[in-house]
C-alpha cells in the first residue's frame, strides 16, 4: 500500500503546456532582413539597427477587414505593412466611416509614443496581404534611444499628415471624379499592379458619398479611357491621364511622400 502510494506521488507529472508553448515558438516565421526591406521605413534603417529590431518583430498575415486598432483603444501593436494596404477610418456615432489615409509599404501604423496612448482613429485592412508587427512597448524603447528610427517616424508622420490634410480639403473642394481618382491612385501606389479588387460600395463607404454617385464617375472615367471596371475589378489604363484628372488633391500629397522617400534614401 505505502510503496503504491510512493509510486503515485512520485509519477512525474506531464509537461503538455510546455511542449505546446515550445512548439508555437518554434513555428514562428523567422524575421530576415530582405524581407524586412520590403516595407520602405525598414529598409530605410541601418542594417545594424533594423537587426537589432527583429527580437521583437513578427511576420503577419493581415486578411481582408481585419480590424489593426479601434477608435478610442490603446494600440498594443504597430504594424509595418509589406504588401497588404491598411485603411485610417473616422467612425462616427450613427456608425458612418471617412477614410481620412491609407498606409501600405511605404509606411507603419499604430505608432503610439506614450505608455496608455489611445487612439484617434480606427485601422482596417483593406487589401488583404503580408507585414511585420511589434508591440509598442517595444517600439517605445527603440524610439527613446535616438538615431535613424526617430528620425523616420517623424518624417513619416509629416507626409502622413499632408495625405489627412489634403484629404479634408479634397472631401470639401473635389468633385467626386477627383475624390475617385485620389483615391485610385493612392492605391495603385502601395499595389504591385495597376488592377485592383474594390466594389463600387466599398468605394463609397470609404469616401463617405453614395454609391449611385461612384458608379456614375467611375462610368465617365472608363468612357474617357482612364479606367475599365469589371465585376469588383477595376484596371487603370492611363495612370498619366489619372493623376491629371485628380489634380491638387492627389499631387501636394504625393509630392510629401516623394520628399519622403528621398530623405529615407540619404539615411
């Protein structure tokens, strides 16, 4: 009887949530610094610090609606997006959106400096796609020791203000063939190709004007040759003609982040 109890009480007790834990951390995908370089602000980093950084970064998968951060809610990760394409949205209280910017490879979102920081807008992906996270706790402890990646951030922010400026003046002062070609544009920047996957609703939902009006503009632009659309696909034929067509609501913006990307290539 003693010598059964003996045995029970010295059976070793089984190690599951360890081994599990194990396995989760084995099978994170490992941060290289290639493809770190696929998201500009990170490419733009000195090797040693962008190295220095992949302890805490993350390969993610960010899907079609995902919801990065909410109005009013602490940020706990940033993210650096590589090839998906994140939407800033303005959400009122009857539940109507404005997009006020759009961030894709040239640019990180979440950025929050201050510990209990919320935020003052809400983050969606809009094309579904790829890019690296952190957690702004993180983040904080790199920014605070100075060099390049300060230095970025606050460059980026300067161009990512102009985007929500000329944003706010373009809903006031464009036509909705402007406002569309605007915001084709900043797409078709941050996409591989010049076709992308949008339904006309979406398109009105994002820039706050009915959806009879988006289809009629798109309409103009694609007997004027600028555009096809087809079924949720639209192709831009002539991005020259496009640019144009927007005017000054897509060029100050444009030229800010081409600021931008030549401070980002003297770093």
């Amino acid at each position: 009887m003693n010598n059964t109890q003996v045995n029970a009480t010295t059976k070793p007790a089984r190690a599951l949530p360890v081994a599990t834990k194990a396995l989760k951390v084995a099978s994170r995908p490992a941060v290289t610094y290639t493809g770190a370089q696929q998201n500009e602000l990170l490419a733009a980093l000195p090797r040693e610090v962008l190295e220095s950084l992949f302890e805490h970064l993350e390969m993610v998968q960010l899907p079609f609606g995902k919801e990065v951060f909410e109005f009013g809610k602490t940020m706990e990760y940033v993210h650096f997006p590589t090839t998906a394409i994140i939407s800033l949205l303005y959400v009122m209280e009857d539940g109507a959106t404005t997009e006020i910017a759009v961030i894709g490879h040239e640019g990180v979102a979440g950025v929050s400096l201050f510990d209990g920081e919320r935020a003052m807008c809400s983050a969606v992906v809009q094309a579904a796609g790829y890019g690296y996270r952190m957690k702004t706790e993180h983040l904080r402890a790199a920014f605070a020791r100075g060099g390049a990646l300060p230095a970025l951030l606050m460059r980026y922010n300067t161009a990512l203000f102009a985007q929500m400026a000329q944003n706010a003046v373009g809903g006031r002062h464009s036509s909705i063939e402007q406002k569309l070609c605007r915001w084709l544009l900043d797409r078709l920047d941050r996409s591989p190709s010049n076709s992308l996957k949008v339904t006309q609703e979406m398109i009105s939902i994002m820039l706050g004007v009915r959806r009879e009006s988006i289809t009629a503009a798109a309409g103009k632009l694609q007997d004027e040759g600028l555009i096809t659309y087809r079924r949720g696909n639209i192709t831009v034929l002539d991005r020259s003609g496009l640019e144009a067509y927007a005017g000054e609501c897509y060029k100050v913006a444009k030229t800010e982040f081409d600021r931008l990307r030549l401070d980002v290539a003297r770093c």
